[in-house]
C-alpha cells in the first residue's frame, strides 16, 4: 500500500485521467455520429457497446506493454522514410478516419442526412458496430501510447483508463444528443475528425505534430460554434416574442414567393429563374389577404359615406321609385333628410313593394333597425355582426355618432379576393401602360397585393387609403402633376378635386437606378 501514498502517483493518475478524457473526446463525438445512423431504439445499446469495446481494447493493449514498446521499432524503409509497426497503423487510421469524415460531410452537405421524415434509411447494427471497433482501435492506440510514456506502472495506466472510460459512458448520452440535435455542431466535428486524420498520416510519415497546435485549432473552432449556437439562441428567442399569426403570416408569405427589399435586386439579375413559385396568382393574392385580414381597419374595407347611396324618406314615392331601380344596389339605408338619422335597412325589392302597396315608408324601414358598429371594432369580430345581420349591411359609426361608411359581406369578400365592382362602379385600380391608374380612394392593402410591397401600410397610420398615404407624406393637398415618391414607386397626382385626391398614376422605379446611385 505504500504506492498509494507516493504524490507522484496520484499526480500522474490524475494528470492521465484528464489527458485520456481529453484524448477520448474524438472517439466519443465520431461514436455518437455513427451511432444516429441507428434507429432511435438503438442508439444507446450501440453507444454502450462501442466505449466498452473502446475500453476492453485499452486495457488489452496496456497488458501488451512489452509488445507496444516493439511497435516502435523500425520494419521497413522506403526513400528517407522509415515505417514501424505504430506508423503503419497510425497510417491506416489516418485514411480510415478522412475517408469517413468525408463521406459523412458529403452525405449532410449534399441533404441525404435524414431526408424522408420517419422514412428515413439506417444502418444495420453490426455494421455501424464495426466502424466502432475500427475507430477504437486506431484512437485506443494513440490513447495507450500516451499512457505508456507518461506512467511506468501498469495498476496506474489501468485505473486511469477505467475512470476516464466511465466518464466518457455517462457523459456520450448528453453529448450524443446535443451533436444531433445540432447539425452544425456535426459538421464541426467532422471537421476535427478530418484534420485528426491528416495529423495521423502525418505521424505516420515521422512528422510530429504538437497535440497543442490541434487542440488550439479545436478550441477556437469549439468558441467561434459557442457563439454562433448563442447568436441562433438569441434569434430564436426574439423571433418567439412575435404573436403566432404573425410569425405564420411571414412564413406564408415567404412560402408563396414574397421577397424582402434585399431580394428585389436578385430578381431583376436572375430573371425567370426566381419567378417559379409555390402558388397561382390568385391562390396568393387570396392567401395574402386572409393573413392581413386581422390587422386591418374596419375604415380599410367599409363603403365610405361619400359612396354611400341611401333614401331619403321625405322625397316622393315617384323620386324614390326611380332612385331605386337607376342604382343597381339590392340594399338601401332609409335616412330622414340626412346620413346620420338612419330610420332603417331594407331591401330595394321589398321597398318598392311597399311604395306599389301605399305604406308608410318611415314605419316599414323602422321595421328593420340598423346594425350599427363603432369604425374602432375589429375585422374579425365584425364577421360575427354580419353573422347575426343575416345578409343586410352593417353601419359604421364613430365615437361622434356621426356614419362613416358601411359594410356588407362583399367588402369582406374584396378584402380577401379582390375588387368586385357593381355596375355602377369602375375598378379601383387599371393597369395604364408601364404602370397603373388608381382612384384615391383604392384601399392601401389591395395596392400593396397588386404592387408586391410591404411598405405601404402602416400599423400607426390613421389612414386606409392611397389618397391618406398621400396627403400624409406631402404634409398638405398636392396639387395636379405633383410627384411623390417612396417604397421604390412613383406616384404622379392626376386629378384633384376640391378637398380629394381623385386618381393617381402609379409607376414602379427601375432598381437599377438605385443601384447606380449607390454604386
């Protein structure tokens, strides 16, 4: 027992514990990228099986000491180099080692890895289990090696292994699934696996190559991977704090073919190569205004009030008669000398019933009460009131109680798919050469649908319209043939009246001209 109490001998123990943990690390991270070629339920069992192999194959080889001390000794000569038994393996090791980190990196660079879900092809058992035993025996080597030249007692070298085995046995599983569970890490060690190989064909050779080059080169590459798992973390993280509709709407809108302003440029460059895309026109057009339906103004999708064709209850039943059946409108709000003093919502045809019939205009509208909504309350609550309104049209109001529009299911609908003019009515929007002819009025979502942008509405903006985008921009009324420009469009005012903007001209401003700026 007096052994136990000499320094040296724990100084030793512990200093070669620590450099067979050290010297283990390869064989255990290229164990637990073989091992995932396993299915799940034997991942664990070919794990175990390899460091016991790695284990019993150490502990074989230190109680050949006199036969390790042989493989040093020169074999054969070929030009200035001179190979022992230890080169030779070192040699093999080396090409076996660049010969399965290569393939591995082919075979996750070029996307096979894990292609096909739960269909995915795995290895057999035996198989990846002698790729283990391969690999044991050329990092076992370099391991007992080590041992030998640090420690001359045999009791010590042994201990030192089969604790540092033990470690490795309970730390591979932690470390097994954090390499799969990040792939860049896996490439990272396939990395290290294949400067290891080059290092052995280099020993193999007679060139020495200091452990502490390799394991700086390492460490540095570990630091530079620590940060960029820390920048992904962090970007995970804030991506998260964004609502769910809105984290799924972009990666929709992504999915259908939309681009950021970074990818405008590309496109113009590559041309037809980047126009494939996921979905139809109007699949997208559709999809797109779903997603946006929810953050959308009720002002955004009403009938404003100056469009608003309503009854006056004091005119004449021959004046409402022929108001009636000159506007091609099935619903008509009754109003007494004003918008605001809303009697009722009814019918055009039953309207007109009653006027044949001789009633009382005032009291058959007051037999169907208006629905009235504040322009505050949101889209998709609105859905629910036209629910209930069972077909009839919907009055907004705001906070003054004075109307501001109205909305029916159309508007809903035209906020998903697209205009749908009535026959009094011309498209918002017409394409006018190179560019396109838009009232004042077009609703700013439609337009950016139509433009392919992003950069028209805004959430703290109170406006809808392409005339409130306008008149906030220039600060005051523009004046015809005034020019504004923003979000890579032009917009030329073509027609003003008194107090509106009634058409605009709008062109899109070649990006290679921006470019020519920058540059």
């Amino acid at each position: 027992m007096e052994f136990l109490m000499d320094p040296s001998i724990w100084v030793g123990l512990l200093t070669l514990i620590v450099l067979e943990i050290v010297l283990g690390i390869d064989n255990l991270v290229f164990i637990a990228i073989l091992a995932d070629k396993l299915p799940p339920k034997q991942r664990d069992k070919a794990r175990i099986i390899g460091l016991s192999l790695a284990l019993v194959m150490r502990l074989g080889l230190l109680s050949l000491i006199s036969w390790m001390v042989k493989l040093t000794s020169p074999l054969f000569s070929i030009a200035q180099f001179t190979f022992s038994g230890r080169d030779l393996i070192l040699l093999m090791g080396g090409l076996f080692l660049l010969f399965k980190a290569t393939s591995e990196l082919h075979e996750r660079l070029e996307g096979h890895n894990g292609l096909g879900g739960n269909n995915r092809g795995y290895s057999s058992f035996w198989s990846v289990v002698a790729q283990i035993v391969v690999l044991d025996a050329v990092f076992s080597l370099d391991a007992v090696i080590t041992a030998v030249g640090m420690v001359n007692n045999l009791a010590v070298m042994m201990t030192a292994v089969v604790i540092a085995m033990g470690v490795m046995l309970l730390a591979s599983k932690a470390l097994t699934r954090f390499v799969n569970a990040h792939p860049t890490v896996v490439v990272l060690c396939l990395s290290f696996l294949l400067m290891i190989g080059l290092s052995l064909i280099a020993e193999g050779f007679g060139f020495h190559i200091p452990k502490g080059y390799l394991y700086a080169a390492i460490g540095f590459s570990v630091i530079i991977e620590l940060f960029n798992q820390i920048a992904r973390r962090n970007f995970l993280k804030s991506q998260s704090h964004l609502p769910m509709r809105e984290r799924t709407a972009e990666a929709i809108h992504r999915l259908m073919g939309g681009k950021r302003d970074s990818d405008r440029h590309e496109e113009e460059q590559h041309g037809d190569a980047l126009k494939e895309e996921t979905f139809a026109e109007e699949e997208r057009f559709m999809i797109s205004g779903v997603l946006t339906l929810a953050s959308r103004t009720l002002r955004s999708i009403m009938t404003p009030r100056n469009d608003i064709s309503w009854v006056d209850c004091e005119r004449s039943a021959d004046d409402i008669r022929m108001q009636l059946l000159d506007t091609p409108h099935s619903l008509f709000p009754i109003c007494r000398q004003s918008l605001d003093d809303v009697i009722g919502v009814v019918r055009a045809k039953d309207l007109l019933v009653a006027l044949e019939n001789g009633e009382d205009i005032v009291a058959f509208a007051a037999q169907t009460p208006p629905i009235v909504v504040p322009e505050t309350m949101d889209v998709i609550k609105l859905l629910a009131v036209l629910r209930r309104a069972r077909g009839r049209l919907v009055v907004v109001s705001n906070e003054f109680g004075v109307i501001q529009g109205l909305v029916t299911p159309l508007d809903v609908l035209e906020a998903i798919a697209g205009e749908f003019p009535d026959e009094d009515e011309t498209p918002d929007v017409i394409v006018d050469g190179d560019g396109w002819m838009a009232k004042g009025g077009t609703d700013l979502h439609s337009l950016e649908q139509l433009l392919n942008t992003s950069d028209l509405v805004s959430t703290n903006a109170d406006y809808a319209t392409l005339a409130g985008l306008l008149l906030s921009e220039s600060g005051q009324m523009p004046v015809q043939g005034e020019v504004i420009e923003m979000a890579a469009l032009r917009f030329e005012v073509i027609e003003v009246s008194e107090y509106r903007i009634e058409r605009v001209r709008i062109t899109k401003i070649p990006l290679h001209n921006e470019w020519s700026e920058i540059e």
